[in-house]
DNA sequence: CGGGATCCGACTTGATACTG
DNA sequence: CAGTATCAAGTCGGATCCCG
C-alpha cells in the first residue's frame, strides 16, 4: 500500500445525498454480484472467483475488502497451511439484500419496456 | 458531435445481471439529483442547473439526453427566441421514486451505523 | 490457497469558451 | 436561453506476475 489505488474509497467521504451514499457502497461493478452470492453462503475466496464469470483477483480482493470495510461482509481467516478464508453477510449486509431485488425488479420493468415499447 | 462521448450509452447493452441494468440508468453521477429535482417539477434547462450545485452545463446535457433515450425524461421545447425547454418525469420515470427514495433510507442507515458504531 | 504489487488503457467527469 | 466543442484530469476496472 503505497500511493494507493483506492477505487471507491468510501471512507471519510461526505455525501451530499444519501443515494450517493449507497450507490458507492453497492455500486461497483461486482459488488451486486458478490452480495448476491453471500446471500444465503459462506464462501470461500476461490469459490466466489467460480462463481463470478471472469474476475480477476484483484478486483474480487479489493471489492471485498471495500466491503468488510463498509461493514457489510465478514471475513474469517483459519490461520491454517494451506490457509482457508471465508466471506459472508454481516447482520447489516443482509438488510442491502431486499434492495438488491429492487433494484432487480426494476431493471427488469426498464428492459421490457424498452425493447417492447420502442 | 463529431466523434462522439458516449458515457453511459445504455442503448444496445445486454446485462448479465438487471441490478446492473438499473445501475446503469441511474447510477450517473447527477442523474438520481436530476430525477429527484423533477420529482414533482417541470424545470427548465437554466433551472436545473441552478439547483444543482457545480453541474457543468456539459453533464447537464449528457445526463438528460441518456435519461431521456432510456424513457425516464420528457424534453418539451417551445421553438421560440430566445428558447424554451422543458423538462419533466415521464410516466415511467416516476417509477424510479420509489427506488430512489429505497436507496437513499438505506443509505440514511448506512451512515448512521458507520459511524455510529465504529 | 488467498491474496499483494504494478502497470496500463478505457471510460467518466470537469473546466471553459463559444454559439444559434 | 440552451446548449456544443475542446481539452484536460480523474476514476475504475483489467492483466499479469509474484509471494507466504
């Protein structure tokens, strides 16, 4: 961690509008997806890298830690060799789950109606 | 608009995922700011920009012509000098208030538990 | 196994000046 | 008044490669 590469950041940040808020907490681009997984499983961090098509360690590390931070996910770490680490929904992290339906259920209304209507 | 700035050209994406497609419709920087100030007003261009605190008139644009191409916003000019348009919620729109107003009592809680209790 | 460190390109946004 | 055009900057995500 040097001169860093930060992505959403959400600490220390003032939010002008609470939409914003929690659109740089849910807002990333794997995030959703991420959530979705833990929704109803512990999973471990290569079994989350399965099920996201195509995302690089990288990412999946630094939008998980995005979100540990954020208190939405909980990281537990058996300090074994070979190590094993599992990621779940925090209490808090499950309430973001009836939003992520919401949001669902609208972009499927916003997909049918626009390649239905036009 | 010679070699075009697209942005979030939502025309022709397919989506994996329809959280993804929502995002994608709201998640503009100013567009939840936008949709919210056209609630339950028609306001012009000028207005708009007023209300909105350091929009460049660039943004401004971009994000109601994406918002408009993708049925949330209504563009009404009166072909007169100097000009007059108009902007309002079309009827689908108005189905984003409610998501808006999901997102932003989500991110009320969010605020309050992040830096209430760490 | 579960990452961290780097480097880079693409996309998104901002600042400003200008115009029908 | 309601935008465009242009240029610059910032942000995000992807590809590798490496390590304890």
């Amino acid at each position: 961690m040097t001169t860093e590469d930060k992505t959403n950041g959400t600490s220390d940040r003032e939010y002008s509008c609470p939409v914003e808020a929690t659109l740089s907490v849910i807002g990333g681009k794997w995030k959703p997806l991420i959530l979705w997984q833990l929704k109803e499983d512990v999973l471990r961090y290569n079994s989350l890298q399965q099920t996201l098509p195509g995302i690089s360690p990288r990412m999946l590390t630094k939008q998980l830690r995005e979100m540990e931070d954020d208190g939405l996910v909980k990281r537990k770490m058996y300090p074994q060799i070979p190590p094993r680490v599992e990621y779940s929904l925090t209490e808090f992290g499950k309430t973001v789950i009836p939003l992520l339906e919401a949001l669902a259920g609208w972009g499927i209304r916003y997909v049918e109606q626009k390649y239905n209507l036009k």
